[in-house]
C-alpha cells in the first residue's frame, strides 16, 4: 500500500501546486521544503527504531500535504506583496511577518493535536502521533526557511502570474 499512496500523495500535491500557481518554480521550491522534511521524518524514525507499519505510513501522507498547504500559503502572500509594488525581499519580509505567526500556530495546533495520541494504551498510536507532530513543526521550521531563501536567489514572477493569481486575470498571448 506505500508504494500507492505515497506516490499518490505526492501527485496530489504536485498537482494541487500547478493548478494553483502554474509554474515549475511554485511546484518545485515548496517539494524541495517537503522532501527534505520528509527525509528527516525517516532518519528519525529510523533512529528511533520506529518500524513503518499500517498506521505510521500514514505520516508521509500527512505531512505531504501539510507541507504543500503551508507551501500555499507561503506563496500567496509573497506574490501578494509583488502585486502591491514591493520588491523581491520586501515581499519575503512581509510574508515571515505575516504568515510566519499564522503558519506557526496551525502547526503548533496541528502538533499538540497528534501530541495528544500520546496518551493513548496503544504503542502504535503513540508513535504515530509523536511522529507527526515533530514532523509538522519539521515542516513548519524548513519551510519557512527553506522557501524564502531560494525564492531570495531565483528571478520574481512574471506580471502576468502575478496578476493570474492575485487579480483573477487570464493570460493573454
């Protein structure tokens, strides 16, 4: 069953990231910050002997699509703050500023919220649950560095995706 719902998973989210922002950089920058979370989730539960069975597999899928949704966020408000006239790193500012807080607490929610599968009878639940949330926080912390600094270092959007996904606006060719 992994290897059908992780790749699906994975789709879903690549595919979810195009149809929203339609360009290769905004597909590969936020799967870049997923990836490397997802590794590290491994090496953790590699470390800690935590075997994948039916429950834990479900972790990869999770936080996938976490990490695409913190990923959204992340760049709307970056491509919102080039549509008002603000530069490249005046915009990465803003987005820290803004979403940092609010990425932060849905992932510290998100996390006490597994944290809380703990405190169950079940070995497999707890691991499960202890997982996720460090994975979540994980995912929050490399996302929020990770994506500013690339989208630092690579050329802003075009005009026109910018006015696609801020205004509502269609290319025209």
């Amino acid at each position: 069953e992994r290897s059908i719902f992780l790749p699906i998973s994975f789709l879903v989210a690549v595919i979810i990231l195009y149809v929203i922002f339609r360009q290769l950089k905004s597909i590969f920058i936020p799967l870049i910050a997923i990836v490397t979370t997802l590794i590290w989730v491994a090496g953790i539960m590699a470390y800690f002997a935590i075997t994948i069975n039916v429950v834990s597999y479900l972790t990869f899928n999770l936080l996938m699509i976490i990490g695409a949704s913190n990923a959204i966020h992340l760049l709307m408000k970056y491509h919102e703050g080039l549509s008002i006239g603000l530069s490249q790193s005046d915009s990465l500012e803003r987005v820290i500023n803004k979403i940092g807080g609010a990425l932060f607490l849905t992932s510290f929610t998100t996390a006490v919220g597994f944290c809380s599968l703990a405190f169950t009878n079940i070995k497999i639940t707890q691991q499960f649950g202890l997982i996720v949330a460090f994975g979540v926080i994980l995912m929050f912390i490399i996302t929020i560095i990770i994506m500013p600094i690339i989208l630092n270092f690579i050329n802003p959007p075009n005009e026109s995706h910018i006015r696609r996904l801020i205004k509502g606006e269609q290319f025209r060719a």
